[in-house]
C-alpha cells in the first residue's frame, strides 16, 4: 500500500495512475477503521481500478472541542487493517497539510433545508465544516468515484448536493450500512461504550426496526412516542431526536402511504457518547 501525507506527492501518484487509464474510487474517513469502513473499501475496489483511502479528522466538522479530543486515533492498526485488504492508497495528511492558512470553518454552499434539519439542527456548522473538508479532499483527489455510507445518511445527501452544485465530476455511491450481530451500528464511537453501554445501545436500532415493521400499521406519531420510550426505558439512553422523514427531501411526514421513501432518523447519548442510527423504508 502507497502511504501519502502529502498534497503534492498523491497528486503525483495519483496522475500517473490517470495516465494509465485506472479509474480511481475514494473513500474518506476519519479512522478508526471497523467493518463498515471496510465494506465501503470492498465496494470502491469492485467499482474502481484504484482505490484511495483517507484518514483525517477534520477540525471544523467539530462543534464540541471534547468531542473531537476524544475522538479515537488508532492510525497504526487502520493501517495494519488496510493493508490486509490490500487497499491501495492511503492519505494520511495532517492539519497543516489540509489547513495551510490556520483552520477556519468555511461554508463551500448554503444547502437550506437538507443541511439545516436533524443533525444540522443539533450540530451547527457540522455539516458547513464537512463539505469544506470533503470539497478540498475531492479537488484533491479528483476520484472517478465516490463512496460514502448510509450510516450519515444527511452526510451523503449533503455531499451529493455539493457535488451536483460545484459540478464535480465524480459519481456519489452510498453503502449500507453494517451492523453487529446484536443490530448496533458500526460506529467508530462504538470504541467509547463498554459492554452494557453496547447492550443497551442495541435499543436504538431495534426501536428503528420496528417502526419499519409497524409503519403501515400505526400512526407516525405513536411510532415515534413508542420508539423514545422504549429507548429511553432504560435511564442511560438519552435521545436527541428520533423523526420519521422523506428520505429525498428530508420534511417530516405525518401519514404514512404505500410507496412512500422514508428515513428513520434518530441520535441518541449513552452518557457522553453521541450515536446515529437510521434505516430506509421504500
Ligand atoms: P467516519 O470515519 O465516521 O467519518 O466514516 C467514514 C465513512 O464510513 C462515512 O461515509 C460513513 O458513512 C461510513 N460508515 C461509518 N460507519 C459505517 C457503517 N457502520 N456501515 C457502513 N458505512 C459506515
């Protein structure tokens, strides 16, 4: 694997591969790799000849200063990891590398509603600090292709708006997400939990699973009161949000109709950790 902490040398790397007309599948990250990250790698190394991964962890993406110290950093065993599934590429830069001019929180575009709803509405200027670091990694990197997960569901609508406006000629792929066993929802997070925290995460997803069997049977309000009092049964379980939406246009839906595309959404704290969790229905 070709290991990069430089602009200038991936670009270098990266033309060559051009100029032997490979096509080049991305996926950014911001490491502590686990199996969902890996899946997306599985996915761009199906659809692309070269693959490149990204491990950073971008500063005005953060609106708690806590939270991004405490984000984990396990650079050597991601590395480990990706080299076992034989990954091609990984860029590692560092924040002088990606913030030459001091880190400041730009906003690339002003998205309206899809930005300003759910997480956007909980995590203000989150998503402004993530599409300014997603816009300078795929100028960077200039992928024919581009593979984000349904996990960040906002994150992915959000991107693929920024690429439509910008004009950005790469093809946004969005992957399932991957769970454990027991339904949780891979999350680097995860890492922060200890076992009971992990068993009584597995209320979220079992209380989004279940408005996805029950939708056409109860109302949407119901669904959603039954969903954070399941989930908040157990005292440890805070829920931020849990809303029932349409899954393009992300506006709350009040009656379910057959054919509809809908997303479950919710974030929830287990203690001082923040988890998300969605499932599609349609
Ligand atoms: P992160 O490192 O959390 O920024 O995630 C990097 C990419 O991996 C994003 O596109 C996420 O949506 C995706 N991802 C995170 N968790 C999962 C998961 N459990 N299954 C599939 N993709 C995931």
């Amino acid at each position: 694997m070709y290991i990069f902490q430089e602009i200038t040398t991936l670009k270098a790397h990266l033309q060559k591969i051009r100029e032997q007309g490979q096509t080049i599948g991305f996926v950014p990250t911001m490491g502590a790799l686990h199996e969902g990250h890996l899946s997306l790698i599985e996915q761009a190394k199906q659809h692309s000849d070269v693959v490149v991964c990204s491990i950073f962890v971008n500063p005005t993406q953060f609106e708690n200063p806590e939270d991004l110290k405490k984000y984990p950093n396990a650079l050597e065993d991601d590395t480990e990891m990706l080299i076992k599934i034989e990954n091609d590429v990984l860029f590692t830069p560092n924040v002088e590398v990606m913030y030459p001019e001091g880190v400041e929180r730009e906003k690339p575009y002003d998205f309206g509603w899809v930005a300003s709803t759910l997480e956007g509405s909980h995590r203000p200027g989150h998503f402004d600090g993530m599409a300014q670091v997603v816009k300078r990694l795929l100028e960077i990197v200039e992928p024919d292709k581009l593979f984000m997960g349904q996990k960040d569901f906002q994150q992915q609508l959000i991107v693929r708006n920024l690429i439509e406006f910008m004009g950005i000629p790469t093809e946004l792929h969005r992957c399932p997400i991957i769970r454990e066993e027991n339904g949780l929802a891979m999350s680097s997070r995860n890492r922060r939990l200890n076992d009971y925290e992990i068993a009584e995460a597995t209320q979220i997803s079992k209380a989004l699973f279940r408005i996805k069997r029950l939708i056409s049977e109860q109302t949407i309000a119901d669904l959603k009161s039954e969903a954070i009092a399941n989930m908040e049964r157990n005292k440890l379980l805070k829920v931020e949000y849990l809303e029932i939406v349409d899954a393009k246009t992300l506006k709350a839906v009040e009656r379910y109709e057959k054919g509809m595309e809908l997303l479950v959404c919710t974030a929830a704290y287990l203690g001082p950790v923040r988890l998300i969790d969605n499932v599609l229905i349609g």
